[in-house]
C-alpha cells in the first residue's frame, strides 16, 4: 500500500469532524483556509455547513484554493408518511445533487435515513420494510436526475446502532443489492461509500469490496472503533486508538483499484 505518513495529497478531511472548537461552531471557511495552509487538498463538507455560510461563497473559495470536494455529505432520509413528505425529501434530494454539482464535488453521500420520526425522538411507525423500500424508490428517482447532471451517488451503510434513526440500510450487501438493480451496467453512476466505523464488524466485508470493484467504490472513510464506546454518534477514535484492522480493510479497497 501507499505511504501517506510525510503525503497529504491523498487526504481528505470530513468538515463534520472540525466543526467545533472548545464547544464553538467554526464556519466552514475557516476550516478550508485551515485545510489549504496546511496542504490538506481536499475535503467533504455537509450541507448545513455549506448554507449557513452560501454556496456561491464556499464555491469560490474551494476554486481560489484549488481545493477538490472527495464528497458531498449529505444527501438521504428518504423515508416519511405521507405523499408531501415523499415529495420534500425527494426534492431535497435533487436540491442536494445540484449543490454537490456546482462544488464538483466527486459524489453525493446518501445517509438514506430510518423510521419517520425516530431522529427527533418519536417514530411514527415502526415497519422498517417500507422505510427500506422507501429508500429503494427514493434513490431509483433520484439516480436518473444525478445521471443527468453526472453526479455520482455514494450510498452510505451505516452500523445497526443507527437502523432505526438515520440509515436502514445497514450492510455493503444491501447497498450493493441496490446499486445492482438500479444500475446493473455498473456506470459508475452509482455506488458505496466505505465507512470503517460502520462496516468493521461485517463478516461478509471483504466478499462485499470484491463484489462493489472499482466502479462502485465511490468513497472510503476511515476513523476508529473505541472500546468501550460511550456515545453512539461522536464517540470515534483517530486511525489506530481503537479495534478496527485499517490497513487490512484499506488494502481490500485499493485491490480493487481505488485510488482515493
């Protein structure tokens, strides 16, 4: 494998994990001046991030810094009750792709969301079959507009612990299964991000990365599994602290041709 030790070219940082400093929000312009003085050339920022400061703004400055979007997080939460609930997530979904587009980010992340409800505390039901087929419907319609714009999507399994709340899809088998459907020609228009976090413990993990290949391998995080893990959501170690095989999870994912 690579050695990135003394190389920051291949590095990527996710903005979700700086944007606090001592408690405070840091805006995202001062995270990508930080990331550009320091030789970090590229980042994954998400959306929020991106609207508290404008678009327009944040697409200038990652041009003067001749940054490069490895990912645009996030798109999703496709499930809802109701046809006008559908319909908002759907249309957030496109208004998601166009801003993955105007930053040239190399993919939109699709964290595809749980049972309706359960993110703030409530579920409204509790049949995640029809959230998983929700996302299933969701995602068909969104692919053939992110083809249009030529605007990858990277589907995002998340850990079980997350099942109910914000991702239903749960495993790289069942990503895959709907990469396979919706785009059995493996086009690139579709495909995974790998999680270390969320996937680790998968015993059919490396069976999976041989089955996604180069095509569908859109995205790789890494980040570490603490033990024991108190925070469900914030609790991640930094590559090493923690449980997960990194470097055997990586080599699978570069056998297969990902470059970063």
């Amino acid at each position: 494998m690579r050695d990135f030790s003394q190389d920051h070219r291949w590095l990527s940082i996710n903005t979700a994990t700086v944007r606090k400093s001592r408690g405070v929000d840091v805006p995202l312009t001062q995270i990508i001046d930080a990331c550009a003085e320091r030789g970090i050339r590229a980042i994954s920022p998400w959306r929020d991030q991106v609207a508290a400061v404008g678009l327009d703004v944040i697409s200038k400055q990652v041009r003067q810094h001749g940054l490069e979007l490895s990912g645009y997080c996030r798109g999703g939460m496709f499930p809802a009750v109701g046809a006008d609930a559908l319909k908002t997530a759907r249309d957030d979904n496109r208004r998601a792709v166009d801003e993955a587009r105007e930053l040239n980010a190399k993919c939109l992340v699709l964290v595809v969301g749980g049972l309706p409800g359960a993110l703030a505390g409530k579920a409204l039901h509790k049949d995640i079959a029809l959230a998983r087929s929700q996302v299933h419907d969701g995602i068909a319609e969104l692919v053939d507009y992110a083809k249009s714009v030529q605007m990858p999507l990277a589907i995002e399994p998340l850990h079980p612990m997350y099942a109910a709340d914000r991702a239903c899809v749960n495993t790289m088998e069942q990503a895959l299964d709907i990469c396979d459907e919706l785009d059995p020609e493996k086009s690139g228009a579709i495909g995974v991000a790998v999680d270390v976090y969320h996937v680790w413990w998968d015993p059919k993990l490396q069976a999976q990365i041989e089955r996604a290949g180069k095509s569908r391998l859109l995205a790789f995080h890494a980040c570490d599994w603490l033990t024991p893990t108190s925070d469900l959501l914030n609790d991640r170690g930094m590559m090493g602290d923690g449980v997960i095989d990194i470097p055997r999870i990586r080599g699978w994912v570069e056998a297969q041709g990902f470059a970063g």
